[in-house]
C-alpha cells in the first residue's frame, strides 16, 4: 500500500538480519576458532587471467595434485568449450590424472514437487567420470541471477533430480556434501542420517575480507599466482588435505567483485548491508568444516513453533483478561509493560539458545501474538463484546 511506503527503506535496511547472527559477527558471543588445518583455498582467478585461464588452471590442478590432497573440489562452471584449445587441452589433461576431484554440477528447472528436471554439468571433455555434487543454494530455488546479491543462511545436503532416461527419482548430493564424503565417509554417513531437506550452515569463519567479515583467518588460502610459486608453501599444507578451488575475485587485491559473493551472518553489518562478505566457495568450506567436527545446527519446526504462539497466545489472553476485569484502569499501562518484556525476553532466549545449545528458535508467530494480544483483547472486549450485547439486548426487548 502507497500509505505504508515510508517504511521501505526500514524493511530495506533489516532485510536478511536475524537475531541470531548477533551469535556470529559478535565477538562477545563467538569467540575465534582455530584455523581449519584440513581445508585449503585456493582462487582460480577470474576475467584478469584472460584468455589463458584454464591453462593456468590446468597448471593448478597438476601442482595440486603432485603434493597428494586427498580430495579436490572444483567449483567453477567449465560448460562450454573455448577458443583456446590448447587451454582446453591442457585442463581435460589435468582432470584426467587428477581422479579424486569433485566437480560442478546445477540443478535446474525445479517442479513443483521440488524435484529438479535437468541437471547442468561442465563439458564432459572436463567431467569426464568424475564425481560431482549439486553448487546450488537454497537462495537460487527462488529466483534471480547469480550475480544478484544473496543471503545464505542454509543448504541442501541432498537434491532429488527425475531422470528422464529412466524416469526414476535420482539423488544428488550437494558439492561440499560429496567433497566431505570423500575425505570422510563415516562423517557424511553420520551428516545424512539426521534426514535433514535443509540444514542451517554453522559459519565459523571466512578468508580475508578487509573488514567485511569476522573470522577472516579461519580458512587457509592461496591466490592464483601463488599456488603456481611453490616456494610460497610447503608440501604438507596440501598433502592429504581438502583443496577447494575456485572463484575468490581476480585476484586478492579485487575487493570489489561481487561475482558469486554472498551475505552471511558473519558480515560485520548487520542491517543494511551495503556489500556481501563471503564467496561461493568459502560457503562450501564452512559446510565441510561443519560435517567434518560434527558441529551441526538444528532448529525448531514450523509446526512446533505455531503450537508454541497459540499456547503463548492463550496464556496471554488468560492473564490480559483478568487484568481487564480486575484492574481495568490500568489495563493499558499493565499489559504494555509484560508486552515488552515478554518480547525482550523471548529476544534473548533465542540468542542464549542458539549460542549455547546451537538451536534456533522459531519464535516469530511467538513474538508477533505478545506484541499483538493485549489491543487485540482490548477491541475484542471493547468493540465486539459491548456490539454484541447492545444487538442482543436489543433482541431481548422486542
């Protein structure tokens, strides 16, 4: 409606903010992990590298891939073929002696059972047999293009693809699922037994972001020209470890692409954000680092949480209705007074939970029924009560 339009830069503002992210970007709350000694980074450039990008990247994967990582996970989007042959060459070479590497795959063309009806892989001169795992985030099941700013809070650890050769109902895992897997199955196996649709990502930490982030130094990350100069690390930073290769700007110095870059709890802002804080590829090694030290999220159901705003509903309209008859002078005063602490309190148990349980409470309907309930009651007495009577009193006496 125009008469509310003055409150859109307000929604604009607290778009994508949630009480829990206070948990996350808050030092007061989250101390700093230590870094993650089982996951390496390393950008694959971008547009910079121009023409020769897959060869430097075939270069990668072959110095990679000589130090003995025991899994590689390649987040880049190789559909199409370039006019760079011999670049092409070189990469399709490189994937073919690097047999332990998870690649690229986009579900696409979701249905209305939430089955997906086309899958999008890279070309297979590059997939080749190699395993592969769905990039997607729940945030593009909705819309929108990729380099659109995102939040993302949650992932799908299992997609559900229809195979048309078949016609039998494939499952997907997501990328960092399959990567996980592959480094250690019996922590995957643990992960997928908790039959999660949706798993809330536990962010604990980032690569260096100038600010934008807390946690920068959790990840363990290489440039593109870095992993190239080997004398710029040793063997054992990458020997049987988790490599996560892809887009991190054109280089560390680009601060300012927004490419594949998404809003998470961890950005520094938290309402009105004025840029995202971590790529794609980050968000994979937050996801495999959680599967990994089995630090898992849960949260409450949609149905649990409206049974608990119908109870708290009630309560409220038990304790606002005596206080309407017993003291209705200071029926105003008296119920806005346990309206605001009630909301605050609910307030700070979904931090206190979330932080010292990692549960999240689903208290929205909770909170919305307190701040609802006593003007709700007040027109329900006042109004729709006296109305009441007045036309029943008026029947009577006919």
């Amino acid at each position: 409606m125009v008469i509310f339009d003055f409150l859109d830069p307000i929604g604009d503002a607290l778009e994508g903010y949630e009480l829990t992210d206070q948990v996350f970007s808050n030092e007061q709350w989250r101390e700093v992990p230590p870094a993650e000694e089982n996951i390496i980074i390393v950008n694959i450039g971008g547009d910079k590298l121009g023409p020769e990008a897959r060869r430097i990247t075939a270069q990668q994967i072959n110095i990679i891939n000589s130090f003995g990582p025991k899994v590689i996970g390649l987040d880049a989007n190789y559909r199409n073929l370039k006019p760079d042959t011999l670049g092409d060459l070189m990469l399709a070479d490189a994937l073919s002696n690097t047999p332990n590497i998870v690649m690229y795959a986009k579900m696409l063309d979701v249905g209305d059972d939430g089955i997906w009806n086309d899958i999008e892989y890279a070309n297979p001169v590059f997939t080749q047999d190699h395993m592969t795992g769905a990039t997607n985030f729940p945030i593009e099941n909705v819309g929108g293009e990729q380099w659109q700013f995102k939040s993302n809070r949650t992932f799908f650890p299992r997609e559900y693809y229809r195979n048309k050769e078949t016609g039998e109902i494939d499952t997907v895992l997501a990328f960092a699922v399959q990567v996980a897997k592959a480094f250690a199955p019996e922590k995957v196996e643990k992960f997928l037994a908790r039959n999660n649709d949706e798993e809330l990502t536990n962010f604990t930490g980032n690569v260096v972001d100038y600010g934008r982030t807390r946690l920068g130094t959790r990840f363990y990350v290489l440039d593109w020209w870095q992993i190239l100069d080997t004398m710029q690390y040793t063997p054992d930073l990458l020997k049987d470890k988790i490599v996560l290769m892809g887009f991190l700007g054109n280089d560390f110095d680009d601060v300012r692409t927004t490419e594949d870059k998404y809003f998470t709890p961890l950005n520094t802002r938290f309402a009105g954000r004025a840029f995202p804080d971590m790529f794609g590829v980050v968000v994979h090694a937050n996801i495999v680092s959680m599967i990994l030290n089995e630090r898992y999220l849960d949260q409450m159901d949609e149905t649990t949480a409206w049974i608990l705003a119908v109870l708290v509903c009630f309560l409220n309209v038990v304790v606002f209705s005596i206080i309407y008859y017993k003291l209705d002078k200071w029926y105003d005063g008296i119920t806005k007074l346990i309206q605001l602490v009630e909301a605050l309190v609910l307030t700070f148990i979904i931090i206190v939970v979330f932080h010292y349980f990692s549960f999240k409470l689903n208290l929205t309907w909770t909170i919305i029924a307190v701040l609802f309930a006593g003007d709700s009651l007040e027109v329900y007495y006042g109004v729709i009560v006296n109305a009441y009577e007045k036309i029943e009193k008026k029947w009577l006496t006919k």
